[in-house]
C-alpha cells in the first residue's frame, strides 16, 4: 500500500501555521521510491499522467490540504476517513477474504478496488460476509520514516498545485451587475448558508492585522474582521456605492467599532495603501468587477510580502445554489483568472456548503503564465 493513501480525503482544515521546513526534491524521491507512492496515485502535473489509480490523485493535493493535514495523513491516516474510504474485506463462500475500498454497491453486487488495484466485482449471494472497518488501507509511517523524511515528504506534496489552468478565450464569461440587494445581503438565513465564522476562523487573522474588506455590500464581514483584528488592527471596507458605505457605518456605529475606515474606490481602483496589508477579503465580490485585471493589480499592490488575498465565491458546479448564475463561478475559472493576475494559489479550503473559499499569495507567477496573456475579456483596454 502507498504511503499517502488518503491525503485527498482529509478534510480541509484551517490555513496552516506549520513552518515549511523540508526538501521538495528530496520528498520527491521518497515519494517516487522508497515510500512506493506511485504504486497508487497519480499525478497529472505538468502533463506526466504517472502513478496508479488505488489512491487520490495527487495532482494539486498542495492547495487542497494544509500542511497539518498533509503530515496527519502520513503519520495518522486513520485520523480522518470517509467512508468511502473505509477498508472492506469481503469472505467468498470457497474462503476467499480480499480487501479493498469499496467502488459501488447495491443489494445484490459489491465492487471493490483491492490492495493491489485491480477492480473486482463480487455477488452478495457469493459472500459470507463483507466486512467494513473505519480504517484505512496504509498503515502509518511515524515510525517508518524519520523527522526528516516526513519533512521533505510534506513539503513535495505541498508543492503539487496542479497543471497551470489557462483562462478560456472561447467561452467569455460575462460579468455580473454590482449586488445592490439589501434583501439578498442581510437575509436571515446567511450565516447558515456562508458561515462567517468558519471562513474567519481557517483564515486565521492575527490580533493587530491590516485588513480590507473589498466589495464590502452592507458590512457582512466587515464588522466581524474589526473584531478579529481587535483594537490595535485595522479594517478597511471598500466599496463603488455610497449608499453601501452609510449602511456600514450605520452598524460600526451600533456596534461601538471604531477601527474600521470607509473607502469609495471605483471600477478599476479600490483605493488601498501600498505595501500594507495583511489580507485582502473578496466575499462574492471578484465576478462584479468589470476590470478585474487592474483591480487585482490594486490589490497585488497593497499586500505586504506575505500577505494574502481570500477570495469567496458561489459555486456553480453545484446544481443547487441560491443566486442568479452570473454570481457563481467555478473553481477553476477562479483559480485560471486569478492565477493569470501575477497570484499564487495558497490554498482552496472545501469547508462551506455553497461556496468556494480560494486563498492567493504574492508569491509569484505560477510557471507557464505570462502577465501580457490575459484573454481579452480580462484585460483592461
């Protein structure tokens, strides 16, 4: 059995604050060779279509689990599992036993994928007995690797963001009018469909921190950044309608907020500091801008090195989510559009019902991308 069995079916935690400390190369070679990785994943990165199909595809389990969740995976792969993950072991009635993971099943047929990978299909009425255990398949490799190989191992599977994922030309995506829904932005029902608090709690704001708030609507987040940012931190709320910025501090007023500053940016300019921020929120924002190339160049701009730029948006893979669909956006054009603007994805973190929550960095252009190939429907004229 491979060494990261179930790296993909962790879930998504809180964005790390684990320190990077190993090898990518050497994690790499541990993966490759003596962890036997490739025997059951996959990775389609950069066009290699390598490895096996018992396990997850690796391909961009970088950004799609924290560091913790990664190390947890290999030292702990019972930690967490899904229970289309548990291990089955069926009993033939000539005594058979295989044990795999399940890949279907009805009341008269189980199919499994066994240790080995290969597809086996069995009759119910052919069995003894099938049974399932909240385990998983590998065994845990704390004391099979040291310190050190766990190291590299994680900052290899760290570096797996996927294939770069080009924005489409042929397939515009039009962009949504400006929300001006105050129904729509202050329904009771909000919390539970975007849970605030989840999204703050896994961004992890520090006391003190520089956060803006862009496309700020009626204050949703707003008031709830103030309060993590505490006394000593700073919020800035932007937004293109007036009206939105007096409701806003109608509620910092009513709250007794005062480390919040209203700011009346435009189409092409949210109007932050340079160099000075420390997070940058985009809740349901991004598919509004109507020059979103020189709005996230604003953005880039006013991050200090490290900062970070969170980005909300209804998903529209989903057959059911409640808004129009010029206010969804899928993953991926998400991450083709965003990534084209000179930002790194960090991290996605799948921990809300309806929508994506897609973390950016400064880092760098992700190799493969060009500043001057943004399709014409981003661009700026």
């Amino acid at each position: 059995m491979s060494l990261a069995c179930l790296l993909l079916l962790i879930l998504a935690g809180r964005s790390s604050s684990a320190t990077l400390a190993g090898d990518p190369a050497a994690g790499k070679a541990i993966f490759e060779r003596k962890g036997g990785c490739l025997n059951c994943h996959s990775i389609d990165n950069r066009g290699e279509n390598r490895g096996g199909s018992l396990g997850p595809e690796l391909s961009d389990v970088g950004v799609m689990r924290t560091l913790e969740a990664l190390r947890l995976a290999i030292t702990d792969p019972d930690a967490e599992i899904r229970s289309e993950y548990w291990t089955i072991t069926v009993l033939t009635n000539r005594g058979d036993r295989i044990r795999g993971i399940r890949l279907n099943e009805d009341d008269f047929s189980i199919q499994l994928r066994d240790a080995e990978g290969n597809p086996r299909s069995f009759l119910k009425d052919n069995l003894k007995s099938v049974l399932r255990e909240l385990r998983s398949l590998m065994p845990s490799y704390a004391s099979r690797l040291s310190v050190q190989e766990i190291d590299n191992l994680v900052a290899y599977l760290s570096s797996l963001k996927g294939p770069v994922v080009r924005p489409k030309e042929t397939i515009p995506r039009t962009i949504a009018p400006i929300s001006e829904r105050l129904d729509w932005l202050t329904r009771p029902d909000r919390d539970a469909d975007e849970r605030p608090n989840v999204v703050l709690d896994a961004l992890q704001i520090p006391e003190g921190a520089a956060v803006a708030d862009v496309g700020a609507g009626a204050g949703y987040f707003t008031w709830r950044l103030a309060q993590r940012v505490g006394s000593k931190g700073r919020v800035i709320a932007v937004e293109v309608q007036q009206k939105m910025l007096d409701l806003i501090k109608q509620d910092l007023a009513m709250r007794r907020i005062q480390n919040v500053e209203l700011v009346l940016g435009n189409e092409r300019d949210p109007r932050l500091p340079e160099g000075a921020l420390d997070l940058v929120l985009l809740a349901n924002a991004y598919h509004e801008f109507s020059h979103p190339a020189a709005m996230m160049a604003a953005i880039r701009r006013s991050l200090k090195p490290g900062g970070r730029v969170a980005v909300l948006e209804y998903r529209k893979e989903d057959a059911y989510t409640p808004i129009e669909e010029l206010h969804k956006m899928t993953l991926e054009d998400v991450r083709s559009e965003i990534e084209s603007m000179a930002l790194e994805t960090e991290q996605v973190l799948q921990i809300l019902p309806i929508q994506h929550l897609v973390i950016f960095t400064k880092v760098g252009q992700r190799p493969g991308y060009q500043a001057d190939a943004l399709p014409s429907r981003l661009a700026d004229k």
